[in-house]
C-alpha cells in the first residue's frame, strides 16, 4: 500500500518505551494457573491468554483480576492493551485513564498521559485507514498515508499497537510483501525475533526472493537459533551472488556458512568432553552479541543440569519460554526438564504439547525434503515422550493408545512404534489389535529386540 512505510513509523520513541514496560508486566509471569483462586493465578491465564492472541479470553482473565484487587493499576493497563489488539480504541482510553488515576509515583503518570495522547491522536487515523482499505477506496487510503507519513518523525514502531492494524491489512491481501517484511522488521527492531523469522519465512515463500531477502532470512534464523534454515538461506543467497559474479557478497557468505556448523559442534563437542567451563564461556560471549539466542539459552540450561545446577536451568528454559514463546525447541527443553528432573508430568506434557503444536503449525513454511522429515522426526519423538507420561506414570492407557495410533497412522512409523502400540492394545485388552500390531514388528524388523520381543508375546498367546 502506498505510504504504508510511514504509517508504521508513525508511532515516538515513547511508545517503545511504554512497549518494553508493558510487555515486561506481561512476561513477568509464569503462565501455569488453572482456576480463579487468587489475583495471581487470575493473571497468569490472562497472560497466557494474551501472549496467543486469544485477546477476549485476556480480557476477561484481566476484568477478573480487577475484581480481586481494584487499587491495582497493572491489570487495568493490561486490559486496556487487550482492547486495543482487539481494535476498541474508545475503551482502551477508558482502561488508561483510568490506570493513571491508580498511578501514585509522578513519572508513571507521565508516561500514561503522554500514551494516552499518543493513542487519542492515532486512533482516528488508523481507523479511517482500515475502513478505506476494506471499501477499497485507493484515493483515500494514499491521502492517509500521506497524512500518516507527515507525522513520522520519530522513530521506532511499538509493534503492540501498530501489529493489529498490519494484520488486518494482512488478512485483505495475504500476499502483500511490503505489509510481511513491516512486520518483519518490526517485530525484529522490538525484540521479539522468533515472530520476525515467521514472517520472513511467509515473505520468502510467497514472494521472488533476491540474495539479500535470502541473507535477511539467514540472519532472523541465526537469531532465533534455527540454524540449518540459516544455512539452506545462505546457500540461496550464494547461488544469487555467483549469478551476479559478486565476489565481495560470495566471500561474505562463504564466511556465514562455515561459520554456522563451526559453532553449533563446537558448543556440542566441548559439552559431551565434559568442559562445560568453556562452552560456558563460548555462549556467554554469544548472548553478549545477541541477548535473545534461544539456541544459546537452551545449551546454556544443558550445562548447568550437567554440573546439577538444575534450578538455575529451570529458570533459563523458563525464561527462554516467556521471551520466546513461539520457539518450539525452548518448550522442548523445559518439558524435558519437568520431565527427568521436576518429575511434574502434568507441565511436561504442557510443554510437549506446545512443542508439537508449534513445530507443526509451521511445517508448510520450512524448505526442503531433509527439513520436513527432521520436523516429523522431533514431533514423533515428543508423541512417544507422551505416550510414556501417559502409559507408565499417569496410568491412562487409553490416551496413550490415541496418540500412539495417531503416530502410527501419519507418520512411516518404526518397529518400536508398533511394539508399544501393541503393548498398549494389551493393557487395553485388545488381544486381535496386539496381535496385529506385534506381526507388523516382526515384519519391520524380525531381528531388533523388539522383533524377538513381539515373537516372545505371540508365543506366549498362541
């Protein structure tokens, strides 16, 4: 859309501010409560909530929390920011003022004055901009950039705000590049990589990309720790620049793409040696450069679970949970941890479950046959992880059998996978299914243990 570049810009310095302190309230609670016991537990599913863009389901958690503690500003302005997503200017207004007024230090108010004014003098704009795009009235919507364009003078976008807007103007033309890279970009300069490497994904995929949206894709990667992306992307990039003989952009990538497994197996070597003093040192010097590396998190956690530090561990997988939501692989590590080390399998399965949700929710986004089969393969190994939960510690045979037949059915499932299906058919007391299943092991591998297992249990039925 014409001028929609300004349009984004159009939000001060100020709002970012307001940005990192609001989204600092939101993340910082630990999303696990499950009834309406206390003012706590009441905002933590309001952030849950919240942080998946169920903005209705937060607005009710939030009115809640109010009604527990109503001196209370913090989940006045959260419900305000829910209005807002949910594009109720009028009473988002209303929930500022409204914490402004519940405000007791001087600076805060400020800060809420100066965020009121700034949402008074948006919302108009922003309003009669989505009612032109939807009644495609182009003159109108370039007179509105250009009025949108004049008022930015400041700088960066307090994507909290001005993403409801992007996605709605996505929804009208899902395909609209310069609308997925303004997201992109948004998101990156706000802190939150892993949506910014969503988009850029969307962008690349449904657009020609050239050598440097190819580089752009390769750096989000990085940055969310995505590592064989970045390298496939960097590859692309090359292949761009050799057909331009671009000897500086070859020598450049080059330099990327030996630099990229250099890391990752170094970090791995030094951790399986044992010498967890210098893959420490090697990731500290990593999060330095780039705070929020959810890969570096992750292995960072490993390490101190190693040394039996595992409460420290906990709270960095936590910590990579709040700030990387969307990340499948910190939900992995931390329902590991619940798993081995908190032996509380309820929030392993949680964790697990998001994990799978999330790996493949984006499968249609991710390149290549190797890439495809290696997301199948971490979401089956989850399935059999909750298969475990379910089978051996919850003592719920009859989930673990759906979930095994699922896996069984979608995927080109092993030996293994058939011999617990068929253990599960047993404690069922489905005998014809166990046997049908304990034949298929024998038929995939007759020689594995599992193949001389499966024998074992026909014999002894036969």
């Amino acid at each position: 859309l014409p001028g929609l570049y300004g349009f984004v810009f159009m939000v001060s310095k100020f709002f970012r501010q307001l940005a990192i302190f609001l989204f600092a309230l939101i993340w910082a609670w630990p999303a696990q409560a499950r009834e309406f016991k206390s003012f706590e537990e009441v905002m933590r599913l309001g952030d849950r909530a919240y942080l998946n863009d169920k903005y209705g389901r937060a607005e009710m958690y939030y009115a809640r929390a109010i009604l527990f503690k109503p001196d209370q500003a913090i989940p006045v302005l959260r419900l305000g920011v829910s209005y807002y997503a949910q594009g109720r200017y009028a009473e988002c207004l209303a929930q500022f003022q409204k914490a402004s007024k519940l405000k007791k230090d001087p600076s805060s108010k400020e800060f809420l004055k100066a965020a009121i004014e700034k949402i008074t003098n948006a919302q108009d704009l922003l309003a009669r901009l989505e009612k032109a795009t939807v009644e495609k009235d182009l003159v109108l919507q370039i007179q509105l950039n250009q009025d949108a364009f004049k008022k930015m003078i400041e700088a960066p976008v307090f994507m909290q705000f001005v993403e409801p807007h992007l996605r709605f103007l996505l929804n009208m033309d899902p395909s609209n590049s310069d609308i997925l890279n303004f997201l992109a970009e948004g998101h990156y300069s706000s802190s939150d990589p892993s949506k910014a490497f969503l988009y850029i994904k969307q962008l690349v995929k449904g657009s020609r990309a050239d050598l440097n949206l190819y580089k752009r894709y390769g750096d989000t990667a990085v940055n969310v720790g995505a590592y064989d992306e970045a390298r496939l992307a960097y590859k692309k990039a090359l292949r761009q620049a050799v057909r331009q003989n671009d000897e500086k952009e070859m020598n450049e990538l080059k330099k990327l793409i030996r630099a990229l497994p250099v890391f990752s197996s170094q970090i791995e070597e030094l951790i399986q040696s044992e010498n967890y003093a210098a893959a420490f040192r090697q990731l500290r010097k990593r999060l330095v450069r780039n705070s929020s590396d959810s890969w570096a998190i992750v292995q960072m956690g490993r390490i101190y679970e190693e040394v039996n530090r595992s409460w420290l561990a906990g709270n960095l997988y936590r910590q990579a949970v709040q700030a990387h939501y969307e990340d499948p692989n910190v939900h992995y590590a931390l329902g590991r941890f619940y798993l081995l080390k908190k032996k509380e399998f309820e929030k392993a399965m949680e964790e697990f479950r998001l994990f799978r949700e999330l790996l493949l929710e984006n499968k249609e986004l991710v390149s290549g046959e190797t890439s495809l089969k290696e997301i199948q393969k971490n979401a089956d190994e989850v399935t059999r992880y909750i298969v475990y939960i379910y089978l051996e510690i919850l003592k719920k045979p009859k989930l673990a059998e759906m979930e095994m037949e699922a896996l069984v059915k979608n995927t080109n499932a092993e030996a293994r996978d058939y011999y617990s299906l068929g253990v599960i058919y047993l404690r069922n007391e489905k005998e014809l299914s166990a046997y049908q299943a304990m034949k298929k092991v024998i038929a995939l591998d007759p020689d594995s243990e599992w193949g001389r297992e499966a024998k074992q249990i026909i014999d002894a039925r036969s």
